[in-house]
C-alpha cells in the first residue's frame, strides 16, 4: 500500500491489517519511549478493538501515522541507516 510518511510516497506492507481484518483482532500499537540510557518503557495503545469493522487500508493509514508522532517525539531513537525511500512508484 502506498502512503505518505513524512511527506513523502512510501510502500508498507499490509500483512497485519489482513489478517486483523479477516480474523477480527483487536489492533494494538505499541511505543518503546526511552527514559534513560539503556532503559526504555513500553507504552500499548487500542487503536481498534474489531479488526473487522475497519475499512480497507484504515489499519495501515494509522499505523503510518502513529509511527511519525512516535518518530516525531523522539527523532534519535529511529533507525535513520533504514532506507524507507528506497522505492520509488512506477508510473
């Protein structure tokens, strides 16, 4: 599924949203937020209790966007050596 992340077109893969959607899982979004060097606290947020009652590509959107709050709150813990951007969609 092609999305914006950080304002630019990305590819992310929708395996989980499938299977949330067809199983009717709840959907949990989980943050590692460092407090101090070498200790990190663990932070679960519900973003949706049915899997099933979401539309197509609803999953993944807001997982996109959890993940640039997250990125965006705390920069130098993100892999920045991860090439995101490495694709490019054909036209």
């Amino acid at each position: 599924m092609w999305t914006k992340f950080f304002g630019r077109e990305v590819p992310f893969h929708k395996g989980l949203e499938i299977l949330a959607r067809r199983k009717g899982h709840a959907v949990v979004f989980d943050e590692m937020i460092r407090v101090k060097r070498g200790h990190y606290k663990s932070v679960s947020k519900l973003a949706f209790e049915y899997g099933s009652e979401t539309s197509e590509g609803e999953i993944t959107e807001a997982y996109v966007r959890f993940l640039e709050e997250s990125i965006s709150r705390q920069p130098e813990n993100w892999l920045w050596s991860h090439n995101r951007w490495k694709h490019a969609r054909k036209s």
